[in-house]
C-alpha cells in the first residue's frame, strides 16, 4: 500500500495509506476526542471546524471527510 504524506497547520504531518487510516492517526494525534471513535472524531471535528471557519466538512465517510479536509484547504497533500 502507498503510504500519502498529508500537510496539516503548525507544520503537523499525517502519513496514511487511506482515508480511515488518515481519521485515525488524526484523531491519534489530537489533544481533543482521542478517546472516542474515529467516527465520533470526524463529527466533532466538523463540529469545531464549521463554528471555527464557517464551512461545512462530511462526515458520512473518511474518504468524504479527507476531500473536504483538502478542499479547503486544511489538508495538502505533498
């Protein structure tokens, strides 16, 4: 599996093979919800991010949530 380097703020890296592994190592590596599931993560997230930035961010699936994540900007895939 090809491994994608992802490009976060504050110069954080994500390393994922995929959009469940890209959730996941996300919600690893947050000081907020790493207790919870990757699921439950991806909605908080979005719930943060949308009172945050006033966009919106799917959360019906990981590969959904990384696109808008991209989309807008948050992530960059190097």
């Amino acid at each position: 599996m090809n491994k994608k380097t992802y490009m976060l703020p504050g110069d954080e890296r994500i390393v994922a093979g995929n959009a469940k592994e890209f959730v996941h190592e996300l919600r690893v590596g947050s000081w907020m919800d790493s207790d919870c599931t990757d699921e439950q993560y991806m909605h908080n997230f979005a719930e943060r991010y949308v009172v945050q930035s006033g966009v919106r961010i799917a959360t019906d699936t990981p590969e959904k949530f990384l696109a808008d994540l991209i989309r807008t900007g948050y992530a960059k895939e190097m």
